[in-house]
C-alpha cells in the first residue's frame, strides 16, 4: 500500500518531488519485505554457494558460510556452516 503525499500548493521543485520518490521507495521496500516473508523459497527456485574465509595462520580461526538467493522473491541470506574439515580438530 503505497503511500501518496498530495501535492500542496506552492510547494515545487526538486525537494518536494524528492521527498514523494522517498515516499514510495520506502512504501515499495516494505511491501517487498512483506512479499518476501510469505514465499517458501521452493527448493528448486532456491541457489546457494558454500563460501570460506580459510587460509590464515591459525586454522581454528577458518571460517564457513552458505549465501543463499530465492529467484521467485530475490531475497538473498547467509547461514554459518560448522564443516568439519578433514583434519580439522572440532
């Protein structure tokens, strides 16, 4: 439900078309989130890559995640992984 500031006589110009843009994005991004919130995100509309911050000098400071992207609603999140590594002591 966008939200419609009508315009107000003698109030013209940039600021005043700016702040109706604002108006909307924000009334636009929240219906975003509320669309977001009722998808399921199928598994087959649903991509994911397993992402690693490895390589430092201590190998218990190596750390895993999961980004995940729902093609039907374009909502993007991460997940912490706890992989354990071959020759990793957990």
């Amino acid at each position: 439900m966008p939200i419609y500031t009508p315009p107000v006589p003698g109030r013209r110009g940039r600021q005043y078309k700016a702040q109706i843009l604002t108006d909307k994005i924000v009334a636009l991004k929240a219906e975003l989130a509320v669309h977001q919130e009722k998808c399921r995100h199928p598994e087959r509309h649903r991509t994911y890559k397993y992402r690693s911050n490895t390589g430092n000098y201590d190998p218990t400071q190596d750390f895993y995640w999961t980004e995940y992207h729902c093609e039907l609603c374009l909502r993007q999140w991460t997940t912490n992984d706890q992989r354990n590594v071959v020759g990793r002591k957990m």
